[in-house]
C-alpha cells in the first residue's frame, strides 16, 4: 500500500509543479521560456519620469486640436483637460 501512495503523491506533485511553471508562478533559472517575469520589466530608472508627450501640457497641445476638429454630431466629448 506504501508504495502506490507514493507515486499518487509524487505524480500530484509534478502535475502541480508543471501547472505553477506554465503559469508563471515559479520561474526555472537559465530557461527562457520559463524565466522569471522580474525580467520581462522594464529598468525602474526608465520609467520614473514619463515621456514628454505623455505629459499634460503636451497631451493638450496636441489632443485638442484633433477634437475640436470632430463632427459636433459624432457623440465624442472632450476630456476634461486641467490647466
């Protein structure tokens, strides 16, 4: 009896194992389709401060004329823009 129980337990642990890899929730050091999503980041130093043209000023300077340039019948709104 020991021994079937045994690889029903070892056979649930790799069914678990191979669920949590592809998942992503364990990441196998050295594999790149299984690498850790850390990774797949960007460097915390190159999006601490946005783009210029993700900025408000620059989002209004070029967003508005295209709405004011909208059909008034179209159901478009512009945004509510600060500044």
């Amino acid at each position: 009896m020991q021994r079937p129980y045994r690889v029903l337990v070892m056979a649930m642990w790799f069914i678990n194992l191979k669920s949590a890899v592809s998942s992503g929730d364990i990441s196998v050091s050295g594999s790149r389709q299984y690498k850790d999503f850390e990774d797949y980041l960007l460097p915390k130093s190159d999006v601490e401060s946005p783009p210029i043209h993700y900025q408000q000023n620059s989002l209004q300077k070029w967003i508005m004329p295209i709405i004011k340039s909208l059909p008034k019948n179209c159901g478009l709104k512009p945004p509510l823009l600060r500044g």
